[in-house]
C-alpha cells in the first residue's frame, strides 16, 4: 500500500506543488490546511482534512486516520511586512502550530520532519553567499519564528527522536509546468505575480521597495529557485529520513542572485510588454541580498535545480496568470 505523507498547508502554493511532486512519485499526500491563504481546488493529488493547526485534537485525528510515515510542515503565515506589523501573530500561528503538530506526530509515532523554513532566518549579511553554517540573524519576526521553530526540532530530535530535514528557501517562483496548480496568494505581496498583473493593467503599477540599497543597481537582490524544483528537494529530503540517513539541513537557492530591476527587466522581455513601475520607499525588515552559496543539497540529495532559470520561472508564472485556475 502506499505510504500516506501529511502535508500541513498542502492547499498553499508551494504545499501543493508539493503534494503533486509527493503523488508522482508514489506517496499519498494527505493535505492539512484551514485555508486561511490556500486554495480548496489546488488540492487535487489525495485527500483533503480541512484543519487548523491551533486544533490539536484535529490534528490527532488526522495522524490517527491517514498513519503518515512523514509530516511535511509548510502551514505558516510569511509575510516579512506583515509580521514587522504584527509580529505576535507570526509568534503565536507559527510557534504555536508547529507545537501542535510536532508533540501530536511524537504521540503517534510519526518520526520523520521535513520543515519548510527561510533564508530570513539569516537575516542581512553584507551580500555574502549565504551557506547552511552562516549564523542566523533574522531581521523580521517572520524569519524568528522560523529559526525558532527549527531550534523546537532540534530539540524534539535529541528529547523523542523526532527526525528533520530542513530546507531553508530562497525565493520561491514559477508555477507548475502542467498548469494543473500555480501560484496566488490573498492578498497579494510578491514580486512576480503582481508585476504580472501590473503588465496586465490589473493594478496600476508594481511599487519599486527601494532603490538605495548597496547593491549593483540599489534594488534589492535575491536567489529565485522554481517551485517544482523546490518540490522535487522535498520528496528527496523525505527519502533520506525514510531511508534512515539522518537529519539535514539544506538551502534551497540556485546561487545566482537578481536585482528586483533584473527581474523586471526579464519580466518586459518574456511577455514582451512595458513594466509599469513606481518606485517606493524601502520594505521594513527587507535585506539587501539573500543569495544561497550552498551546494550541499545537490551534493548530499543529488538535487538538480532543472526549471530554475528566471526567464522560466517568469514563463510558467506567466502562462499561469492567465489560465483559468488562476481567479481575478
Ligand atoms: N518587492 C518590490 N515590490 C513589491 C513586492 C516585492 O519591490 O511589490 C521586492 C521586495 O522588496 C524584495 C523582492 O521584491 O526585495 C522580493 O519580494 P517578495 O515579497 O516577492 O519575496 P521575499 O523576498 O519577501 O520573500
């Protein structure tokens, strides 16, 4: 029979792309979201249990009925402006649904974490190639909670045996080659989709955070990683802990960085149209640079980052945006 995963946040962006990665090769994901930010129709690779992770007795249920030999956690709220506003509620949601979820797998025996957690943790490090060893800093209670969370695994490893693979993201982009599930997020904040819909005319302009940043162009540099690719590191970092060889923690970025005026370069290129833009004051909590100077996922997890080419990422956002699973 085939093993069932449980997949926190299997209806959000990179939980469902998740899920579909999980199917193709052979799992059962089983999707936990209480839909605050995700999407019922993206859940479309196995079962749904509509939850909240504040509800441990919902989320005792959903290990006592579907027995998953993995949790993959990605239900978290992360918005860096968003939680400089209101950064108890990153503390609260965050830290809060992961203890739920991590005591409930201990009480049913679930032994293996794949947590989805940040380059935010790192915080701003002068533009250095950021690699697994480089001290976090965060700079935002989003990126706290997160290495907070990671601190709550290790603990739970070395207290209950409790296995982890973390992978710390860079930015996540693109959409599901097959068009079946895409990125949307409500509200939207990130930088590819709405300088998509700014192409469109769907909103008037895309806002410039900052331009007196020290960087080459005084824009904000970052690492785009494709969000099937960031899926595949998923399932591969699952078979390690299935296959017993331990705990791990891996970036997940391609090492090369853009400016957020490259991008928007590429962006005029790919759709071939103008980019309105605006600029604005910096972002509270926004670091310069986040580039990922890691390898060790690709040596360890022999993980090839295929689809992450921005000009690819900015396609299959594109071809995405305006299909009709994406909602006005
Ligand atoms: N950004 C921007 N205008 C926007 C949204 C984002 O200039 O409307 C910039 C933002 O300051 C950051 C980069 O684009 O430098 C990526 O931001 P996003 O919110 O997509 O991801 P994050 O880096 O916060 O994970």
């Amino acid at each position: 029979m085939a093993e069932h995963v449980l997949v926190t946040g299997g209806a959000g962006y990179i939980g469902s792309h998740a899920c579909k990665a999980l199917a193709r090769a052979g799992f059962v994901p089983v999707a936990f979201d209480n839909l605050s930010t995700g999407w019922a129709e993206a859940v479309k690779f196995g079962p749904f249990v509509q939850g909240d992770l504040m509800d441990r007795a919902r989320v005792d249920e959903a290990f006592a009925r579907f027995r998953p030999v993995a949790v993959m956690h990605f239900a978290a709220l992360s918005l860096v402006g968003e939680s400089m506003r209101d950064p108890g509620l990153y503390w609260r949601i965050n830290l809060g649904g992961a203890l739920n979820l991590f005591e409930a797998a201990v009480a049913a025996q679930c032994r293996n974490i794949v947590f989805s957690s940040t380059c935010a943790t790192y915080g701003d490090q002068d533009g250095v190639m950021l690699d697994e060893g480089c001290e976090q800093r965060p700079i935002n209670a989003y990126g706290a909670s997160k290495r907070a969370i990671e601190d709550m695994l290790v603990n739970f490893g070395q207290a209950y045996g409790l296995n982890h693979v973390i992978f710390r993201y860079f930015n996540v982009a693109g959409s599901d080659p097959e068009g079946e599930i895409g990125e949307q997020h409500r509200p939207e904040t990130h930088l590819i989709p709405l300088m998509l819909e700014a192409i469109e005319g769907k909103r008037p302009a895309l806002t410039l955070f900052g331009t007196d940043y020290p960087t080459p162009d005084g824009t904000c540099v970052r690492d785009y990683v494709h969000v099937t690719d960031l899926a595949d590191a998923h399932v591969l970092g699952l078979k390690r802990l299935l296959d017993g060889q331990g705990n791990g923690v891996f970036n997940l970025g391609t090492g090369r960085g853009f400016s957020v005026r490259e991008v928007i370069t590429h962006a005029g290129a790919v759709t071939n149209r103008p980019v309105p833009v605006v600029e604005g004051p910096r972002r509270p909590g926004d670091a310069a640079a986040l580039v990922s100077g890691s390898v060790r996922a690709c040596e360890e997890l022999g993980w090839r980052p295929e689809r992450s080419d921005l000009r690819q990422m900015i396609t299959d956002a594109w071809r995405w945006s305006q299909s009709p699973g994406y909602s006005e």
